[in-house]
C-alpha cells in the first residue's frame, strides 16, 4: 500500500494536472500506430460511441484482455470496500453492474450470517445504484439483474445525488474515459457522508522493470485491432480502449489529483505489480 509523494516535494515540479486527457498524437513503437488527437467534446463522443459498440461484448473483452484476472481484481476492491447491510453506495460508470453485484453479494453473505446470529438489521434498507452515461450498458445489466438495484443513466461530472448521501463509491475501469476528471472526483466527494468510502480500480502503469517489458509483449498481443473485430465487431473501438490506458496519469500522479479533491488517507494498492492499481480515500 503506497501514499503519494509529498506535493511540495521537487518530485512534483514536472506535473502539470491536466483535466482534458485526451488522446494526443505521437508514434507508438509496440503497436507501430499513430494515437488519434481529440479534443475534449470528440473525446466525449467518442467514448460514447466506443461503449454503444462494445455493450453486448464488453465482459466477453474484459475477459479477453485480462485473461479472466479482472473478476479477481473486482474481487479484491468490494473487499476493501467493506460494505455492510443498510448502506447506500454509488458505482459509477457501472455498466454491465459488474461491481453492483460483487457488493450485493457480499452484502447479502454478511446479512445471512449475521440472520444466523439473530442480528440481521438494515438489509431492507439497503441502496446499491448504478450509474452510466450509457444507456447501452445499463441495458445489458438491465437484463442480468432480479436483484432491485437501482438503474441511473447519469454523468460522472454532474451528479444528480444530494450532497452527503452515499456511504460508499466505486469508479471501476471508468475513470480514465471521463473527460474531465477532477470534475468526477470533486462530484465523488461531494455525495459521499462524512467517513464515506472512495475507491477507484484503472489499468495503470507498471513499476517494476521486468513485468513492464511482459507488459509491453502482453500489450503487442492484447492490443491488436483486430482483437477487436473478432470479440465485438469493432476494430476502432478496441484500439481506442487500449490506447486510453496508455495516456490515464501514473499511479502518483493519480493519488494527488484525489487529495487535492478533498479526500483524505488516499492510499493505492498495485496489482500484477502495477498492471491494476486501487486508489482509496476517506471523505473526514
């Protein structure tokens, strides 16, 4: 578990946070591609055109880019979520509810034991919502649910929850597509209570030497546009959900833009050393 660098430190002199995280042009040597320029509105469309091709799919290609290793890592952030039974939570950018199910389970096995011990409280109470800018993904999800979670088609950066009203938030995946993130992680902070819960899984930046050259050889095979015709159809799409990741800021980087939105005890948590980082905060 890291905390980030000191923000007055001379480690910090070379970051300029920028809130447009738009793709910019320049020679890539592992795919031999040009990345695509967009400003901040195309960049807007285009994700939105990306999740519309990709929503019948999109699981099948988490599968397939992770090797399956992205339900365990979904695994490993509900588990630091710590949900309890009567919570409200928010997860953002939701989709499929991928996450939304994670944590209705565990919540539901932490209210079957406690029914067991004759102290089950707060279950009915209970609010899990699912928020996406895309109604195709919602629908896919739609479709999987009998389980009443709630259903938002919502922007990350225009939350319509009221201020202190969600005991927890999740931002899986989804983080490095919103135009503007600070926006996003200032809207985290407002709708979360007073010791509410912040957490943020992305495909970020490996640190170790070694696992980034596997990194690299991993990306050459993974990243191939033609992975993306064959998984869902679409040849751009796939390029452009692999490319995000590349530009999406370091894990250090990364933490301090979330301090600097208010949250406290930001910590992150790198998996496959680095291939996945978790980033945690405390709203105090």
């Amino acid at each position: 578990m890291r905390t980030p660098t000191d923000s007055h430190g001379q480690h910090c002199s070379d970051d300029n946070i920028s809130s447009n995280l738009s793709i910019v042009t320049r020679y890539d040597w592992v795919t031999r591609r040009r990345f695509k320029e967009v400003n901040e509105e195309e960049k807007a469309k285009l994700v939105g055109n990306v999740f519309t091709k990709v929503a019948p799919s999109y699981d099948l290609m988490n599968d397939m880019m992770s090797g399956g290793l992205h339900r365990l890592w979904k695994d490993r952030l509900v588990s630091k979520l710590h949900p309890f039974p009567g919570m409200n939570h928010l997860d953002v950018a939701g989709g499929t509810g991928d996450i939304a199910f994670r944590i209705l389970d565990n919540i539901n096995s932490v209210s079957h034991r406690a029914l067991k011990n004759g102290q089950a409280e707060g279950e009915d109470d209970t609010k899990i919502y699912v928020l996406d800018i895309n109604p195709n993904m919602l629908a896919v999800g739609r479709m999987l649910d009998s389980r009443c979670l709630q259903w938002v088609e919502g922007d990350a950066e225009a939350l319509t929850f009221e201020e202190s009203s969600m005991d927890g938030y999740t931002i899986a995946f989804g983080i490095r597509n919103v135009t503007h993130i600070e926006r996003a992680l200032d809207e985290a902070y407002r709708v979360l209570k007073r010791g509410g819960r912040f957490l943020c899984m992305e495909l970020s930046h490996v640190d170790t030497p070694l696992l980034n050259k596997c990194n690299l050889r991993l990306l050459l095979v993974f990243s191939h546009p033609s992975n993306g015709e064959v998984v869902a159809g679409d040849r751009d799409s796939y390029q452009y959900l692999v490319e995000s990741i590349r530009q999406f800021p370091k894990q250090e980087k990364f933490a301090r833009m979330i301090a600097e939105a208010g949250f406290q005890k930001v910590e992150y948590e790198n998996l496959v050393g680095g291939v996945v980082a978790i980033h945690t905060g405390l709203k105090l």
